[in-house]
C-alpha cells in the first residue's frame, strides 16, 4: 500500500489544516491561471433549489468562503472530513449559516441511507483512499436518481513527475514520486464508470511560476508523512532550486489537474 493511502499517514497529514495551507499557499501565490481554482470548479458544479449536498474530505473548507449563502434556496451542505481536527475548524468558520452541518465521515462506510443527496463532492481526496472501489460505490448508493459526483484529482504528469525527476538527478536511486495516483486523471473515467453511466472530464489548464524558492520547498515539506521525501533532501534541493530561480528569474513547474461529473 503506498504511504499516501495509509490510515495513520493520511490522518497524520491532515490532523489540523497546517501541511493542506502550505499546499494552498503555493498554488495561490504562484499559480499562471488567474481564475482560480475555486472559481473554476463552481463554474461546473450545478446546484438546483432544495438540493441536498454532500462533500467528503472537505479539509477546511476553503472553497465554500463567501458561498454558502448563494447556494440556491433550500439546499443544505454538509460539510464532511475523515479528520475530526478538520470538521471542527469547518464548524467554527460556518455554523453561522443555517443550512450548513459538519460531521466526521469516512467515505468508506458513509452514514446514511440509499438515494438521500443531490451531490457529492470529493476534492483531491480519493487517492487517500485505501478502498477505492468501496469509497466509490458508496458514494453512488447515496445519490439519488441523476444525482451528480464531482471529483477532483491530479494528473501522474505534471508537477508530479517534474518532482520525481529532480530528485532522481539528485539522487538517482531515489523512489520518491515513482508510483501514480491510485486516482487520477489518467485512470479516472475507468474506475467510475465501473459505477456510473455517464462519466464526463474536464482539465484545469495550469502551471506554476515561482518566485519565491521557499514557498516550494514549504510545500514538499508539508507532504513528508505521505511521500517519500526526507528531511535530508531539503538542504540539496533548496540550492538545485534556488539556482534556477537566480538564473532564469522562476522555478517553472507543469501542473496537471481537473474534475470528473459522473452522473448516476
């Protein structure tokens, strides 16, 4: 099992929000696209008065700032995570509105009945699942009729494989990044039409620009208990770094990421 999809790593990682805003930091400072990803999903999700709507792995909720009041009328969200550190910081910045819930829930074994939500979300959370043909069947037994699923993953090209490359030229017998996604863009549409009859995708054109070596080095560091990286690397990878960004004014990186709309 790879360590991105073990239990103890994955709620080691996401016991409070700290590693996840390392994340979030670097794609918001030096990001080409200027929409925003945020934006760009809400562009393609579709909510109808009444709707009844379910993420899974929510994290902290940064997608839903400054939106859940224009959620149509009468939808309720339910904001869910495997990491109860995460539902409580969701419950303390959204309880104010009425038509929010936060609960601890493991996609899984989700904890309610058949055919009783409109949408569920699942935002880059899936390749942390070790049961990935459960997770996703569960989520299409609680959908109902023409319900939708949308989810979000990354590509095994991208950022991904520029990483594992400088680490190989560092250290050439290094492992890191060397397994894909267990979901991701490439195998995505195959494991949930297994579950659903109509499987659109849909990619995010994006790539980073930075400026600021550390910011890069921040994020590798936040993925230390699901990766292969060691604290040992940094030092090297700092000045491999830090010597592009001085010769050529930015570190470059390719970034492969979109959404799937599996309809039920």
């Amino acid at each position: 099992m790879r360590k991105m999809n073990r239990v103890e790593n994955v709620t080691e990682q996401y016991k409070n929000d700290d590693n996840l805003s390392k994340r979030i930091k670097l794609h918001s400072k030096h990001s080409i696209n200027k929409q925003g990803w945020y934006p760009w999903l809400f562009e393609h999700y579709e909510f109808e008065n009444g709707y009844r709507i379910l993420e899974l792995g929510c994290g902290n909720g940064n997608q839903w700032q400054g939106r859940i009041d224009k959620l149509p009328t009468s939808c309720t969200l339910i904001l869910s995570d495997f990491s109860e550190g995460m539902v409580k910081m969701v419950w303390k910045k959204y309880s104010c509105h009425k038509n929010m819930l936060s609960q601890k829930i493991d996609i899984q074994n989700i904890p309610f009945p058949d055919n009783c939500y409109d949408v569920v979300i699942a935002n880059h959370m899936l390749y942390h699942v070790s049961d990935l043909s459960k997770a996703i069947s569960e989520v299409h037994r609680v959908l109902r009729s023409d319900g939708k699923f949308y989810a979000s993953t990354n590509g095994n090209g991208g950022m991904r494989t520029y990483l594992h490359n400088v680490r190989k030229f560092i250290n050439p017998n290094t492992t890191a990044l060397s397994d894909g996604f267990s979901f991701s863009l490439q195998n995505g549409t195959e494991l949930l039409s297994k579950y659903f009859c109509d499987v659109q995708s849909y990619n995010f054109e994006d790539s980073l620009h930075i400026t600021e070596t550390q910011d890069l080095i921040d994020w590798m560091k936040s993925t230390i208990t699901i990766s292969n990286y060691s604290e040992s690397d940094f030092d090297k990878l700092y000045d491999y770094f830090e010597n592009i960004r001085i010769k050529q004014g930015a570190i470059d990186i390719p970034k492969e990421l979109g959404l799937f709309v599996s309809k039920k």
